[in-house]
C-alpha cells in the first residue's frame, strides 16, 4: 500500500494503524498505485491546545476520510496525544471504509498490557482503567476487561519480586522439522543438527561468561528458561551437558523458576525428562497446538494427537513441578467446532499452565509459499476460537497474568496465558513487561538491558545486544570477537551513571 505521512508522528506506529484494516500490508510511498492500491494520506498538526489529525483512505473508486482533535491533557505527553488523535482518526476512516470495528481499537503493540499497568499503577483503578481503555483507545469491553484483568494479575506477581534481578534465555535453534507457520531461527536438516554438539560446547563457554557477567554487575539469577527452536531435540547425554553447564554457573535452587520448553511431543522420552528433573527443572511446556491431525498434518507437525497425550503422560509423571500446554487458534484448514473440542480437552487434562495463541503470519514461514491468501481481517473462526478459549478457561479457575500480541495475526487477536493460582510463568512476565534485564545465550539470543527494577520502572531506554542470528556464524571464527564485545558493552551499561 501507499503510505504518506506529513506531522510529527511515527511513521512505524501509523504503518502499525494501518495494518489494523490491511492486515499483511506492505508499505511504500513510491510505488506505482494500481486500481486496488490502497492509499493512506496522514497529515498531523500539533496545535496551541492539542492535536489535529485528518486521514483519507483511497482503494479504486472508494474514498473515506476523517478527522480528529484531541486536547492535551495532565497526565498525557504530547507524544501519546499524537498518538491519540491519529490512532482515532485511522480508526474512523478504517471503521467507515469497512465497516469493521476492530476489537483492540487503536490499542497497538506487542505489550498491550503496559497501557492498563500505567493507569492502574497511577491509582486510577479497575474501573476507571477499563473505562478510558474503551473512551480513548476504543477498545470494546471484553478486550478492556482482559486486559485490565492481565496488567492486575502482572502487578500483583511483580511486587514480590525481590530487588536486583535478572533472568536468562539460552537459545537451542534447532528443530526435528520446521512447522509451516514458524519464522524462529531454527534447523532441521540432517547436515545442520551435525552441528549441535559443537554448538553445545561454544555454547558453554557463552553460559560461563554470561554468569560471570551477572554477578559482576551484582544481579542476582530469578528464572532460567531454555527456549528454541526444540531443546528436547537433544538427547539425553546432551541434555545433562548443557544442564551441569548451567548448574556449574549459577545456584538452581534458588531460581524462582527453572524452565525447559519441550514444545514437540515427537521429541519427549521419560529418559530426557527424568534428566531435567535430576537437574532441577521446575517448568516443562508440551505444546500440542491443536488435537486435530488433520490440521496438525497441514501446519507440518510430525506429531499426532496420541503423541501428544503420551509426551503428556510422561511430563506429569516426570516430578516437574508444573507442566505448560500451548494451543493455536485460527490455525489454516481448523474451525471453531474443531477448536473448541481441542480446548474442552486440554482443560480436561488440567494443566498448570495454558497458553492460547492466535495464529499468526510471519513473513518467513513456509505457508506463505504455498498459501498466499493467509492474511484475514475478520479472522474468520478465530474470534469465536478465542473468545470461547478465555471464557472456558476462566470458568475452570485459570487466570490470564500475561499478554502479548504480533502483528498479521489473524483477526488482529491476541496471546494469553492462563495459570491456576500460583502456577503462572514468570519468566513470561519478566521478559514480556521489560521489568528487569534479561540476558541471552546463543545462536539468535537477544540480550535486553534496562535499569528498570520490578515496578520500580525508569523507562530507560532498552539497549538489546544481538547475539551472531545462525548456528553455522555463532560457531564461526568472529564468534569470539562478537561474543568479548558484547560483554564489554554489557559491563559498560552497568558500569555507567545514569
């Protein structure tokens, strides 16, 4: 689409508006505009008492335009009245173009929780939180509810943090497939996972650095998570490798939470699981996606339904102390009836921990190969897909405690995780709402620093530190060179006055 933006705004938050309505978009100002071409004129003018906005809207022969004014008020920078009024503005004209009111508003990015955490934060309460997410960002009531429900549950967890913590991510980029949907940085052939046990090693000595590095700024470890990718791809021998790695360089016992993401079922044995446990492992995920093997067969999981309740199986059987489950709503050839039954079931197995996703399109999955027609403004089932998922699960005692939300997701809709009382993840709250660094390890680790302290929150700026993107350059001849400047900046931001 053409994008054109005149006023002091983001050009990125605006591209953001736009994908409200066209989901999938890609953005120019150049480009030649065909009869289908979507068009989007922006122009902001910041004025003595507020902000006025004026967009229009142009496809073919169809043309919606509006406008806004919003005062500045105390309590709002003029950054996020801009914010305000354009987001107001795209919103009417989108609204009125289609004829579709989206149910997240003008509510944009990935931590939609941050805006209900500040006002409730400020005192200002549940209610009034609700109303103002509705009043100023149009959010309809059941997305004001949720929300508002996540940042208090977030609040609640937070506060009893203790201070000068941190958390670490140790990345395992590789797959025994990759699904059609994924975008992560991970490897399945047979010439790529060769490299894992030198992975392994180079990985060790990122893990011994990196420890030396957390205590020397002073920060103590509150949850370990090992992500990918697929780590139970390793095996056992393998898998006791990298855990004495991590056991060498930091007290697990004294972890709040010590997290291993399983994910594929065709990857989980009883042998690997009793390794973890002997290691001190206290979270387990096995994500099943969906209990339909038709879909699973579409999306490219090399698993099946029984696969799934047998890796359960073991994961309750295993002595971690709580077991994760991730579901996908929206997913291609999967409707709400098949859904439904996949969430009736998976809250019939009662696990600690439920994560609902929406499926999402990421530019470098494979489906976007083989299906173009992917990007969905209604969502079709998902809406229902998910909003059944939320109102079962709260019904079964499950609590939503953190959010996120992509950008081409189906629908525009949203990733929660439910826990039952006391079970909730923190590393996910940790990572998601930036209160606290976070330190990676490994091929496509990001490292995030910020001098936030729990709710003690500077809003000072995320300096991120990425780690070498694939296996084949993390094991690389520079991999040293770009590993020793990393933690020279790590030790210069600690080492700096504010």
């Amino acid at each position: 689409m053409i994008l054109t933006v005149k006023g002091n705004i983001n050009k990125y938050y605006v591209q953001t508006l736009c994908m409200l309505f066209f989901p999938g978009a890609k953005f120019s100002e150049s480009e030649e505009a065909g009869p289908e071409t979507p068009i989007v004129d922006l122009l902001l003018e910041e004025r003595e008492d507020g902000v006025f906005t004026s967009v229009s809207i142009k496809r073919g022969d169809k043309v919606c335009s509006a406008e806004n004014f919003t005062e500045y008020k105390d309590g709002f920078t003029k950054g996020r009245i801009a914010k305000i009024s354009s987001g107001k503005a795209i919103f009417d004209a989108g609204e009125k173009f289609f004829g579709i009111t989206p149910s997240w508003g003008i509510l944009t990015g990935v931590r939609p929780a941050k805006v209900a955490s500040e006002y409730l934060l400020a005192g200002l309460g549940v209610q009034k939180t609700k109303r103002l997410l509705r009043s100023e960002y149009f959010l309809n009531p059941k997305k004001a509810t949720l929300v508002t429900d996540v940042a208090s549950n977030e609040i609640k967890i937070i506060k009893k943090l203790p201070r000068k913590r941190c958390s670490v991510y140790i990345s395992i980029p590789f797959c025994p497939s990759r699904c059609a949907y994924c975008s992560f940085v991970s490897y399945t052939s047979e010439k790529l996972l060769s490299l894992i046990p030198d992975y392994l090693i180079a990985l060790k000595q990122e893990i011994v650095e990196m420890f030396a590095t957390i205590k020397r700024a002073c920060l103590e470890v509150a949850t370990v998570y090992i992500g990918g990718g697929t780590p139970t791809i390793l095996s056992e021998k393998e898998l006791d490798f990298l855990l004495t790695a991590i056991e060498e360089n930091v007290d697990v016992t004294s972890l709040m939470e010590y997290t291993l993401e399983g994910g594929r079922p065709d990857t989980i044995t009883a042998e690997k699981l009793a390794v973890a446990k002997l290691h001190g492992i206290t979270r387990f995920s096995v994500n099943p996606q969906t209990l339909n093997d038709d879909v699973l067969k579409n999306i490219g999981r090399h698993h099946t339904v029984d696969d799934f309740y047998r890796a359960y199986d073991i994961a309750v059987n295993s002595g971690i102390s709580h077991i994760n489950t991730d579901l996908i709503a929206g997913l291609p050839g999967e409707d709400f009836i098949s859904f439904s039954r996949t969430v009736d079931k998976i809250i019939e197995l009662r696990p600690d921990n439920i994560t609902f996703h929406t499926f999402c399109v990421k530019k470098a999955s494979d489906i976007l190969r083989s299906e173009t027609d992917v990007f969905s403004l209604t969502g079709g089932d998902a809406g229902m897909s998910v909003d059944y998922s939320q109102v079962k699960a709260k019904n079964a005692k499950y609590k939503p405690y953190y959010m996120y939300r992509n950008k081409n997701t189906v629908g525009n809709f949203e990733n929660v995780g439910f826990a039952l009382e006391g079970a909730e993840g923190l590393y996910n709250i940790f990572m998601m709402e930036e209160i606290h660094p976070v330190f990676g390890a490994g091929a496509g680790a990001v490292t995030k620093l910020t001098r936030n302290d729990g709710l003690v929150v500077t809003n000072s700026k995320i300096v991120r530190i990425f780690n070498p993107k694939y296996p084949y350059e993390y094991l690389s001849a520079d991999r040293e060179i770009a590993l020793a400047e990393k933690n020279l900046e790590i030790e210069k931001f600690f080492s700096a006055e504010e």
